[in-house]
C-alpha cells in the first residue's frame, strides 16, 4: 500500500519549529542554502510538489533536527521528540520550576508583609 506524502504535516512542521525558534523565513532559507521562494512554498505548502532530498535535509538541519526530520514526516511517520533527551532543556525545566517556587514563596512573603503593614 502506498501512503500519500503528507506536505501538509510538512508545511505544519515548519511552521512550529520557525515559531519555536523565533526564526524567519528568510533565515530559515539563508541557514538552508535555499531559495526563500522554496522556504515559503513549504511553510505554506502552495507549491506540493516533490522536492529534492538535499532541499528538505538542508531545511530539516537548518531548523536543528536530524537531515531526514522532513522526509519522515513527509512520508507519515510517527516521530519522537527530537528534543526530548536534551540535557539543556531537561535543566532548563528544572531552573524554571524553582524559578516557579522563589516566586510563590516571594508572592507569600508579600502577602504576610502586607497583613503586617495592615495591623500596624
């Protein structure tokens, strides 16, 4: 059975990961060696049509993922978060959560100050 490529997962990629990483098309299509032309037919999938293997591994890699993120995808399948095991972000989680906790002991802090101004 043959699965028909699905540019549309494609295009929806694309548009996270340039949302993710706060990245335009244009610096997209200047990382990638490709046309901006190219970058926007596949942010937008206007233009489905096939495309040359290096074209969607220069993309895949310009976006920070494996070369052959965008032809699997492409091809349907299911793929694991290529960030997942990222020691970076696994510590960035943990500084965001304390960060999270400094703020709701400080925001209790404030709140016992307060309570003790008031009484004053």
């Amino acid at each position: 059975m043959h699965v028909a490529k699905d540019w549309d997962a494609v295009a929806a990629a694309i548009r996270s990961r340039l949302n993710e990483l706060d990245m335009t098309q244009a610096e997209l299509a200047a990382r990638a060696g490709v046309a901006l032309m190219t970058v926007r037919e596949l942010q937008h999938n206007s233009q489905p049509r096939r495309r040359s293997p290096r074209t969607l591994t220069a993309v895949s890699e310009a976006l920070g993922w494996p070369g052959d993120q965008l032809a699997r995808i492409l091809e349907g399948e299911r793929l694991p978060d290529v960030d997942a095991d990222d020691p970076v972000l696994a510590e960035l989680d943990a500084v965001k959560a304390d960060l999270v906790a400094v703020v709701r002991r400080l925001d209790a802090i404030e709140r016992r100050l307060g309570i003790a101004d008031a009484q004053s």
